[in-house]
C-alpha cells in the first residue's frame, strides 16, 4: 500500500506539475500586485510632498526678490519643513548672526538649569550668584529676580544706544551689577541687553559650565546641532543678550522653535521640561512692547502677540531676525536677514507687516 501511494500514475504527476506551476503563477501575481501598491504609496507620498513645498508660494512677491537684506526663510508644519530659500549669496550652511534670538536661546538654557536644579526657581535671587550685591549701598539690588532680568525689568544699569562702549567695559558684568540702578526693580521695561548678559554668568555660576558648554551637553546636542559659534565678552563669559550673538544656521534655529512647539520633547526624548515651556509661553508677568508684532507682550526672553485671533510666541533680534511659533497651525516660521542699523528697522517692518500676514494666510489654506 505505501508503494501505491508514493508513486503516482502519469495523470497525477501531471496534475500535480500544473498545480506546482499554478502556485508559482499565484505567487508572482500577488507579488506584482504588491509592488504596484508600494509603487503607488510612493507616489502618494512624493505628491503630496512636492504638494507640501507648493503650499507656501512668495517667490515672486517684490519684497522677497527684490530684497537685498533678506537671507533666509524656512517655514515647517507639523514638524515637516514645507518651504526653505536662502537669498542674496546665503545657504544652508551660513551661520548667521542671531542678534536678540540668543536671548530666547538663553532662556531655554535658564529653564533647563532650574530642571535639572543647578538654579532653585526664576524667582531666586541675583545676589545668590553675585554675593558682593550684599554690601552694595542700594539694598534694593538685594532683592532683584533672575525673572525681571528675563523680562526687561531689573532695574540694572542698561547700555541704551551706547552698544559700542559697553562692548568695551573690561569686565561688563561686574559693571552692571556695581552701577547705580535706573529704576525700580520690576515696575518699568526697558530693553536691556546689558543686564540680559547677567543670564550667562549665572548659568557659569550655578552650573559649573560655561554656557557655550552646558547648551551643547543638555540643548544643541541633543537637537543634533553641531556648527554653530557662539563669542565671549569681555568679562570671559559667552554673551547672554545677543550684542555680540550666537551665530546658527537657520534650520537649526528651526528645530529650537519646534522644540518650543512640542513643549520640549525632540525625537521622544524631552530635552526642556513642559513646566518651563509652558512658563515661557504663558509667562505669569509680561510687559507691553512698542515694535514686533502690533500690541506684543515680552516675558522671560520671548515676545507674545494675538494675530488676528491666533497666538504667536516669538523670538526677536535686530536687523529681521525672527522666529515664529505658531501652535494653532502647528507652525514654525525662521528669518534672517542683515544687521545694518541702516537697514535694520525697514527689514523688521517688512517682515512683520507684509511676509508674515501672508505666510499665515497660506499656512492657514
């Protein structure tokens, strides 16, 4: 009997070698079947991204091509970067100078030394760090915040226009911290990059780490940003307020403003606490400014404004240098462009009253 059934007639084998063939037949339809689906998930997918850099169009508005101050616009939606140019003779490996942006860039540094303890709150006290504060004659000092630092409000002496001198003090800090105070503590906003340096020696200070090292152990590296510079003052401390500036690619200013955007988290990994970005996005004390965005708000280093019914947390710098985070369209937008004071002024209205209106537009479409 097992011999009868190990060995099959003709017929069977027969049938058995169409079957065989049939299966293979089988087998290569279904296989064609599957690349034609793959084939065609692929085109969905190249669509939709060439659809995505073709939702932001302002090539060929006058203030875009015929601006030779412009040098960079990025734009990203749900953490996908949908449109990037550079201008007149920029790319993307330029470094460009942040200006004002190191402020906001500091801040995040600052939240991030309060995670990880090396500063109690943004309500300690200066005179922690800058202990000679104790004898100074104006008790008032004594009592000055890290916060009103960060919202313009310490009362500290302020360079006003005279950048250049204080660029020259020999020790700016110690400067700052020994004049006498313009105002009360607290009550008034007055632009200060002066006092804002103070924010980079405190981090020295309280963590054990220049500030340029501690940002590319907890901040930069993390967020995969290897090129960058960033210079000291004259007291040895890298600048905290931007008159001398860090110095970024646009893209990489980009993931800092989407970093904002996903309340900390970069690749899974959560690099600023959400505490501190909901601190610095809703921030408990703001003062009015009188240039950004119409009717702007400033605390702890980061401008706030309501554009038409949408909220926007913004970095500044002089010049045209701008990061917008735009959470309602889960949108980040980066500028730069020269720092000529000729120009400077010009360039920041014309980003704020015509390219800006109309990224939101199309980001909104």
């Amino acid at each position: 009997m097992p011999f009868l059934f190990t060995h099959l007639n003709p017929v069977d084998q027969s049938f058995n070698h169409v079957h065989q063939n049939l299966d293979k037949i089988i087998n290569i339809a279904a296989y064609i079947y599957s690349m034609k689906r793959i084939t065609l998930i692929l085109i969905v997918c190249l669509v939709s991204s060439l659809y995505s850099f073709a939702q932001i169009n302002v090539d060929t508005a006058g203030y875009i091509k015929n601006n030779p101050q412009l040098y960079s616009l990025i734009v990203s939606k749900n953490n996908k970067v949908i449109h990037q140019q550079y201008f007149n003779g920029q790319d993307s490996t330029t470094l460009f100078n942040d200006q004002s942006l190191t402020k906001s860039v500091t801040s995040l540094l600052i939240g991030i030394a309060i995670d990880k303890g090396y500063i109690k709150s943004v309500d300690e006290k200066v005179v922690d760090f800058f202990p000679e504060l104790k004898t100074d004659t104006d008790k008032r000092k004594q009592d000055i915040t890290i916060r009103q630092i960060m919202n313009q409000a310490s009362g500290f002496y302020h360079e006003g226009v005279n950048v250049g001198a204080f660029l020259y003090i020999p020790n700016p800090s110690d400067y700052v911290i020994k004049a006498p105070l313009v105002s009360e503590p607290g009550k008034i906003f007055h632009y200060n990059n002066a006092a804002t340096h103070l924010l980079s020696v405190i981090l020295t200070k309280s963590t054990g780490m220049d500030t340029r090292s501690f940002a590319q152990k907890f901040l930069f590296g993390p967020l995969g940003i290897t090129n960058f510079d960033w210079k000291k003052m004259k007291d040895g401390y890298y600048d905290g307020c931007g008159l001398l500036s860090i110095r970024l690619r646009s893209a990489d200013m980009l993931k800092i403003g989407n970093l904002v955007l996903n309340k900390g988290v970069y690749h899974h990994q959560q690099i600023v606490s959400a505490k501190w970005i909901t601190a610095i996005i809703n921030p408990e004390v703001t003062y009015k400014t009188e240039w950004g965005l119409d009717n702007s708000l400033y605390g702890l280093c980061w401008y706030h404004a309501d554009y038409q019914g949408t909220k926007i947390i913004y970095a500044l710098g002089w010049g045209g240098q701008f990061m917008f985070i735009i959470p309602s369209l889960k949108a980040v937008i980066v500028t730069n462009s020269g720092v000529a004071d000729a120009t400077a002024i010009k360039e920041a209205g014309v980003i704020t009253g015509k390219l800006f209106p109309e990224l939101v537009k199309q980001l909104k479409n």
